[in-house]
C-alpha cells in the first residue's frame, strides 16, 4: 500500500475512534498505534530526508495527537521509541562526559586552491607509495556545515546515545536533547527508507544546525520574551543542544545532517559517496549537494561556485570538506595527530572583520523609515573595504549593546549591506559611549514617531527634503519608473535648487532649467527628458511601487495591480476590501488607504495623469484568469542559464501568466526550466520525476500573445 494510502486509512480508523464511535480493544489499539507510528515516520523521513511533504503539517500534527490519545488512554503501548517521545524528558543537573571509542577527529584546512592542490598531490603520493596506487583518487566534496558536531550510538537500530564532539576524545551525553530532534531518527531504518540491513551497533555522525530563516525567528521569539537572543545559527544551536532541560530544547528548531560514521558493528559502503546515501536510505538526512569529483580542475570549481552561492541557502555553511572517497585509501592514509590524511577542509575567505565604530549616524529613507547607520574606521573584509555599515534599528543596537567607540565585529555576506554584528565587551577601555536616538529628524528638525508595533522609527513630515530626496531616487530607480541617469546624486541636486517639489515636477522641467546645473550639457539633458518622457509608458505596477508607499514593496504592487485597473480604483479601496486580497494584510492595506487620505497625495496622483503618466493596467499586466493560459496555477523552478531570457524575466513572465515561480524542487513542482549548466535542481527533478523542459518549451507555454520579453 503506499504512504498516502496507508495515511488516509489510518486517519479513517482515528477519526473514527476520536469522534467514538468506535470501540477499540487493547490489541487493536495496539495495532493502530503501530500502523500510526509507522505512518509517521514514513512522513517525517518524507520530510527531512527526502524534503518533498505528502501531507500538511496540520495533517501530520493530527496524527500525532492522535497517536498521543491512544497511548494516554491505554498506558502499556507506549514505547520510548515512539514519535511522542520528542517532547523532552526531566531536566538534568548536568550533562554525563561521554567517551569517544573512536576519536572524533578535525581537520586540516586549505586556505586556498594552492593548500587544496597540495593536499590532493600529497594524497596521490601517499596513495601511490603505499598502495601502488597509478589513477588520481576519486574524491568526495560535501557543503561545511557550521553547527554542533555530534555521535549518535544506535543499538539493535534504536537510538541510544548522542553525544557532543567535546575535544573529540570525550564529549557530554546529550541523549534527552537529541531525542527532541525530529530529523533524528529514533528508531533505524525508518518506515519509508529505502536501506534495510542495520548493523548490530552504529554510530552516525554529522551535524546539528539551525537554518538561518530559523535562527530569525527563534531571536524573535526570545526578543518578544525578553530574553537573551543567539549572536549567530552556530551559537543558537550549540547553546539549544547544551540546555539541561530537554523540554526547552524541544522548542528549537533544531536540524541534522549525518556525513559519517564511527565504529560499527556490521558492514557498510565503501566509499564515502555511497555511504551517503546508505545513510540517506537508514533515514538520516543528508546534505543534497555533496558531489563526487575525479578531475582536479572540477573540484575547484565546485568549491568556486560555493563559495559565491553559500547566501543563497538557507544555512550557513564556511567551507567544502573534500574526503577521499575509498575508505580503503582513506585507511591507507591514515592520519596525522589529530586530523586525518585523507580529508581537509576547504575554508572560504572569512567576511567578518573587528574596526572601531567611530560614530552613529541616522540616515532617514524614502518613507521616512530612520535608521541608525554605523560609521567604521575602513577595514578590508573578503577584499573590499568597508567604512559604512548598517544598525538596522534602534532595538539592534539598544539590545547588543554597540557603544560608540567600541571596537565590533563587522559581517559582510554576499551582496547585502554589511552590519555590525557584536561589539568586543573585552576590548573596552571605558571611553566608549552609549548611543541613543535622536528625538528629532536629522533632515527637517521634526519630531520622530514611531508607530505601536513596529521597530522602525519615522519622521512623518511631508515637507522633510531627506525623504523626498530618496523618494525621488526610488521612483526613478530600475524597478520603479526606470529613469536612466536619475540617481542619488542628481536626486540631491534637483531637489536643493527647488527644481522638484514633488514628483510630478519631474515631468515639466526644461532642457534650460537642466542647462543651468552644473554638470549638464546638452546632451545630457536632452537624454535625461527623453528617459523621463519614455517614464510615461510604465506597467502600473511600477508606478505603484514608484510612489513610495509604506510597505509596499514591489510584489505588493503587482498584487495590487492584478486587483485594481487603474490609480483611481485602487485610491478608492477600502481596508476591508485591500486586506480581503490573498497576501495583503491589515498593515499593508492601512498603510495604502492613509497614504491615499493624505490630501498632497492625492494632487500627485491627479497631476502626474495630467502631465500623462500612464495610471492605468497595461494589457497583460494582470495576471488571466486561471485556466486561460497552460502556465495559470503551476509551479517552476528555474536552474541554470537560459539562452534568450534573464532569470527575472522568466520569473515575471511565469507570474504574469498566473504561474509560480518556487526556489526549490518538490514534489509539487510542475515544471523544472533547464538552461545551460543547471545545479542540483535538475538532479533532483530527475529524482522525483518532474518535468524538465527548456527555454523554447517555455515560451511554448507562455504563448504568442505575450509579446517578446519585458526588458
Ligand atoms: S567530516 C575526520 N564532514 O567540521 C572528518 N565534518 O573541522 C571529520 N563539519 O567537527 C568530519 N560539515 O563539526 C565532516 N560534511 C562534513 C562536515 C564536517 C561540517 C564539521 C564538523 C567537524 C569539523 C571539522
């Protein structure tokens, strides 16, 4: 029978059964306690291992309340195996050491390719003296995840010890917290695994860590409660693992990856790679995008091509570990104090960095948002210098405590602005000053407010020239209005020579007003009417987002769009009517209905249509009714280069054709779009038996009608 089938049959019997109407014998509930048990496993290893869901997390809740039911009501059938068993035991007084049987070992590291080419040669030679070894070793690389390194001691395939890496001789036991963690199995090969032989003894071992999106809110959570919130995933997880009381650990969301095992009694793969995915079939979940390499050249670029997406998953990850991949090689190799031969890790440059912060200012944006920025002695972090960062809020700093003068610890990621992470408490000498925000606008001199539950303070005057200045670069910015040559710069400009009161002045300067600037000869100023001209003929949805409106951000206004077909439809909206819409809240929807009261809004929106900007919905713009286009209500996921179309024209055209556009494979997905060199994406669609298609099938899908791609 298969899982959906077995499920539903289950659910029948409890609903049944809760709604009592049946009457249940000790070995039928016995019987139902196993099958449900079983059912849930098999969801949860749908879940964490295999990450594509058949049921809703609601679904899967019921199941187990029900489960709980029938255990309370007939004592006997409870087992400390069972998926109820994940709510934490009594706390302890400390933690027990635990002794290591076989030493959990670190790493070498490489700093970069040359440290990796050298440590790969080494193995070849080692491998060659020893083994008479000709071929180059086939390696294993595995993403470096930074969380909790851990054991996890199965006997007769039942969790019995978990422990912590310690100092890798001897770790604390654990066992009570690692029960509470539902990527953990409890019980070994899960229902729904594909590995049956267990060895008598196993120990697994990998990594405990919190996804990033996780990590947000649980400090959310902790902040709305007053207490102490985690610096960083690595700290939240190492410190929910270390609680003493079980039941507070089961309140973290905590996840798994296994990469290895320890001493085992019974046979396992011999190559990394294929242990795996043995691992995966116990019902371990494993990383997706280990990859097993021959060719040097391959490996590198592996590690390259990590080290630029790191941001873009959804943990956080500081290097690739590469493993040789025969464990007979590896055995050959051998180790050296504590790190074995066989295996480095390969550390991407670190983007953290300490400077002082000099000073805290307070910029004030488009929306009159304030927010605190960080004034920083230059420091050069993953090879750029930074000298500005941002505070986020005035909770940020007020929380961590960040003193002017303190020296900090500075993190850039990726493309995002770099923020000031911590201060150094120990570097402080005294001299350093706490900060407080200013009462007024740094701008317009007028009072701050901020608004019952939000964390951002505003200045709500209209007349402040700050915010309109930003206001005047977010309108003419590429996924507003799209005025090429209007930036920050002129933005300031115009504004502090009176030539724009508000927005709608941008459509009657003159070429001799712009002559007057300094800065401006003809030419210029003949190509900055014409993109103000060609700003005229905009989708709606930009115009929308071009205002500037409180929590409007773009996907908001193409929502907004697709309800509303013009301006003046969408001004006259009620709350009632815009919070009705699916993805609007209340907040957004106060926040449009005051922003159109305000009487000088209103001029705007009346003079920009005079001076003919278009306030209308363009044909194609809204999204068709479902069912009008093959694409309406299915699920993409783009991977690789496409021949003709960028990554977001794709993703707009989907959307405009009432199609999804997701971030990741599933079950659910309907069509994976293939280009050039796609990543694991395609792998797993292939797994799971998606549809690939290419560009042209695509554009096949989108139809004729849309018109080439939106530029
Ligand atoms: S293998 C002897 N694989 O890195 C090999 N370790 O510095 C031992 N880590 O303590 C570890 N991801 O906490 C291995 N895919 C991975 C890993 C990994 C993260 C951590 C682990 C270990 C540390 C070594």
């Amino acid at each position: 029978m298969n899982l959906l089938q077995a499920t539903r049959d289950v659910q029948a019997k409890v609903h049944a059964l809760l709604s009592g109407t049946g009457h249940l014998e000790r070995d039928e509930a016995a019987a139902l306690a196993g099958r449900l048990r079983e059912v849930i496993e098999a969801h949860n290893y749908r879940y964490y291992v295999l990450d594509a869901p058949l049921i809703t997390d609601a679904e899967y809740d019921v199941l187990l309340q029900a489960l709980r039911r029938l255990e309370a009501r007939f004592p006997g059938l409870q087992t400390p195996d069972s998926p109820t068993q994940r709510v934490g035991g009594a706390p302890l007084d400390r933690f027990e050491k635990v002794r290591h049987p076989v030493p959990m070992l670190s790493l070498q590291n490489a700093f970069d390719f040359d440290e990796l080419r050298a440590w790969y040669e080494r193995c070849r030679r080692g491998l060659k003296a020893a083994l008479g070894v000709e071929a180059p070793p086939a390696v294993t690389a595995e993403l470096k995840i930074d969380g909790v390194a851990v054991a996890l001691t199965y006997e007769a395939g039942r969790l019995v010890v978990g422990a912590t890496r310690g100092n890798g001789v001897e770790g604390e036991n654990v066992t009570e917290n690692v029960r509470t963690i539902r990527a953990i199995p409890l019980r070994i090969p899960v229902a729904g695994g594909t590995t049956a032989d267990v060895p008598a003894r196993l120990e697994v071992r990998g990594e405990i860590y919190i996804r990033k999106s996780d990590f947000e809110k649980l400090n959310a959570r902790l902040a709305a409660a007053g207490e102490k919130t985690f610096a960083n995933p690595r700290n939240a997880a190492a410190g929910s693992l270390r609680q003493l009381d079980p039941r507070v650990t089961a309140t973290r969301p905590l996840s798994f990856f296994a990469y290895a095992v320890g001493p085992v009694e019974g046979t396992v793969p011999p190559a990394q790679y294929e242990l795996l995915a043995w691992l995966r079939g116990l019902g371990f979940p494993t990383n997706p995008h280990a990859a097993r390499f021959t060719d040097l050249d391959a490996l590198l670029a592996f590690c390259e091509r990590w080290a630029h997406a790191r941001d873009a998953l959804d943990y956080e990850i500081d290097g690739i570990v590469v493993k040789v991949d025969d464990f007979a090689y590896q055995e050959a190799l051998g180790a050296i104090s504590n790190a074995p031969r066989w295996a480095v890790a390969y550390k991407f440059p670190a983007r953290e960095a300490t400077t002082r912060l000099l000073d805290i200012v307070v910029n004030v944006g488009r929306t009159g948002v304030i927010k605190p920025e960080a004034v920083l002695e230059p420091v050069l972090i993953g090879g750029v210098t930074v000298s500005q960062a941002t505070l986020h809020n005035e909770e940020y700093v007020l929380s961590r405590d960040i003193r002017i003068g303190d020296v900090v610890v500075v993190k850039r990621a990726g493309d995002v602005i770099p923020q000031v992470v911590r201060p150094v408490v120990e570097a402080r000498t005294g001299s350093e000053r706490p900060w407080r925000m200013p009462e007024r606008c740094p701008a317009c001199g007028n009072p701050l407010e901020r608004l019952p539950d939000e964390a951002d303070y505003y200045c709500v005057a209209s007349d402040c020239p700050a915010q309109f200045i930003r206001l005047v670069e977010h309108y003419a910015g590429r996924d507003a209005m799209d005025i090429e040559g209007l930036g920050a710069k002129l933005a300031v400009l115009l504004v502090e020579q009176g030539l724009l009161h508000t927005l709608a002045d941008l459509y009657t300067l003159t070429l001799a007003q712009l002559l007057a600037l300094e800065g401006f000869a003809e030419k210029r100023a003949r190509n900055l009417l014409a993109a103000i001209e060609a700003s005229k003929h905009r989708p709606l949805s930009r115009l929308v987002f071009g205002l500037g409106i409180r929590h409007v951000g773009k996907t908001v206004a193409e929502l907004l769009v697709a309800h509303f077909a013009s301006l003046d439809a969408l001004a006259g909206a009620d709350v009632e009517t815009l919070e009705a819409i699916e993805g609007i809240g209340e907040k957004i929807a106060r926040s449009v209905v005051d922003w159109f009261r305000v009487e000088d809004n209103r001029v705007l929106v009346t003079r920009l249509r005079e001076v003919g900007v278009n306030t209308r919905r363009l044909p194609g713009e809204a999204p068709p009714a479902p069912g009008e286009s093959p694409v309406a209500g299915k699920t993409f996921v783009l991977t690789g280069t496409l021949p003709s179309l960028s990554r977001k024209e794709a993703e707009e055209r989907i959307k405009r054709a009432g199609g999804k556009v997701a971030g990741s494979v599933s079950k659910k997905t309907d069509y994976v779009v293939a280009g050039e060199s796609p990543g694991s994406k395609y792998d797993r669609a292939r797994a799971l038996g998606v549809e690939i298609i290419d560009e042209a099938r695509l554009l096949a899908l989108l139809g004729d009608a849309d018109g080439p791609p939106a530029r």
